[in-house]
C-alpha cells in the first residue's frame, strides 16, 4: 500500500481521533496555557493596526484616520535615532549569540564530568540560583560591586596598578559588562534541558567507546556533543527570532544617558516614545517590525539548519 494513498491518510487520521479522545483528560491540562496565550498573545494582536493609523486616545482604535506606512516611511528615513539604535540592538545581540549561547553548553559537559554526585548537586544549585534573582536586585548588586570609587572590582583593578573603571557609564566598557553579566544570571538555568538530553543518552554507547579504547574526551566530542546536536539546533532556531531582543529587562535597570549612543535598543526606544512621547502608532510599527523581522529570521534558520542535516522546527 502506498505512503500516500487515502486509506493510509484515513487511518491516520482515525488514529490520530483516537489518541485524542483517549488522552482527553490530559489535554484539558492545555486550557490555561490556551486561555493564557488568547489573552495576552493573540488578543494584543487587534492592535497591530494602530502600526498604519495616527491613533488619537479621544477617537479610539476605530476612528482615528488611516496613513497608511507614514509611521514605517518616518522609522527608516526621518527618525534620527533609529539606525543607531537598530545597530546598537544587533552588536549587543550578536554578543548574547555568539558568547552568551554557548555558554550553558560547556557548563553542562563540565558539570557531566563531576563524578561526586553530592558536589555536582551543590555546584548545579548554585549556578541556578542568579535566574531568581530580578534585574533590578542584580542592578543594585552591580552599581555596588562596580562602583568607581567604592566597587570591589575597582579596589582590585588598584592594587595590581590600573586605574578605575566606570563599567556602567562607558561606552567601552558597558556591552561588555551587560554580556558578562547576562551570562553569569541564566548561564546555569540553560544548563537545564542540555543536561537531561547528556542524561537521555544510551550508556552503552559509552561502554562501547571505552571498549575501543576512547578517553573521556573522545567520547564528549564523538557522542555527547553530537548526541546533543538536535536539541542545540532547535534552541538556536529559536534564540535567532529574538536577534531584535537584547535584554530590555536587563538594559532599562543598567543604562543611563551616558551610554546611549551605544546601549540604546529597540526595546528602550520603544519604552521612551511609547510611555514617556505618547507615540503608540510609531512604537507599534516598531514592535511589528522586529516581529517581521523575528519571523523570518526563525524560517531561514530553520531552513539552514534542516540542510546541514540536523533537526528543525518542522
């Protein structure tokens, strides 16, 4: 019987009918995460037209006048601001990317090297515990740490002869404070889903590689890495729609006018001019914009990744 043929397709989908109906009770485990994402994800979406009006609050939604792409032609043309801080949002990006994603990768094979389970448990703890903290306790934590005149990092720097350093108000030295920092904060929570993959993996795999004669780097490089490889391939995927996402959270607590020219964000922009400027249409265009952008980013990835062989979203 053919792949393709009806009767197939129907059994299928029959099957399919069946282990619905057979996991109902289960599926109602759904409804909130449904009724959430109705909510606050696609029920903002109404809005999305405000990005091709000039919305006035006293006319509503509905009433203000149609101007079709004056909001998107005055982002990409007029507005002082915007391609600094487009560029600005893709530098500090890329840094997350490029050091901040595979961080969580390397701890997680250090970790699955400790051979005293008592100590790989407190280890993990204590690379969990910054997640919980928000960024406005960690803000505090840092404005004291790097003080230039009172931060212990800075009494450090003096004794070995160099002399302060203003972290949090230069441009030379605030993105990479803001990667440090990211990373030390979620470096130990990413570790999470790579260390139960390490832990899915077949041990007699390993057995057999110490049979041929592999040492524990061998078999990190032979069969834990590429044992890991569909999960870190979906995971970029997924961290490449959010390229337009450089830690608003993060930024907002940290930055001052000082370093503006090189931590000013989409993020922030939108925050400044929505909320302080009163310009929903203009921040409206900005944030479908980055969705665009977002979206297409993830297929491209998505695509590329599927032609180098591993596993992608669909």
């Amino acid at each position: 019987m053919r792949k393709g043929s009806p009767i197939v397709n129907q059994t299928r989908k029959g099957s399919t009918w069946r282990d619905y109906k057979k996991n109902k009770h289960l599926l109602l485990l759904l409804v909130p995460a449904l009724v959430w994402y109705a909510i606050f994800a696609y029920g903002p979406m109404y809005g999305i037209q405000l990005a091709f009006k000039d919305f006035y609050i006293r006319e509503g939604i509905w009433n203000s006048p149609w101007v079709g792409l004056k909001h998107f032609e005055y982002m990409f043309t007029a507005s002082p601001h915007f391609w600094m801080i487009m560029k600005n949002t893709i530098i500090i990006s890329f840094y997350h990317i490029v050091f901040g994603f595979p961080a969580p990768i390397i701890l997680a094979l250090l970790f699955n090297e400790i051979r005293f389970t008592f100590f790989k448990r407190i280890a993990q703890s204590i690379s969990y515990l910054p997640h919980f903290l928000s960024w406005i306790v960690i803000g505090g934590i840092m404005l004291t740490l790097l003080s230039p005149s009172t931060g212990v990092v800075n009494y450090i720097l003096e004794l070995v002869g160099i002399d302060p350093i203003y972290f949090l108000g230069s441009d030379k030295y605030f993105r990479f404070t803001l990667v440090i920092s990211a990373i030390w904060k979620e470096i130990g929570w990413g570790t999470i889903i790579y260390l139960a993959t390490i832990a899915s993996i077949d041990s007699q795999m390993y057995e057999a590689a110490v049979i041929d004669g592999a040492n524990r780097w061998k078999q990190t490089l032979h069969i834990t890495i590429p044992s890991m490889l569909p999960v870190i391939s979906i995971l970029l995927i997924l961290r490449a729609g959010g390229v337009l996402d450089a830690g608003f959270d993060q930024i907002l607590t940290l930055y001052s006018p000082a370093v503006y020219g090189t931590a000013d964000i989409l993020d922030t922009y939108v925050y400044r001019i929505g909320l302080e400027e009163f310009q929903f249409s203009l921040t409206t265009a900005v944030g479908l914009f980055k969705n665009v952008v977002g979206l297409m980013l993830v297929l491209t990835t998505n695509i590329i990744v599927k032609k180098m062989g591993q596993e992608g979203l669909y």
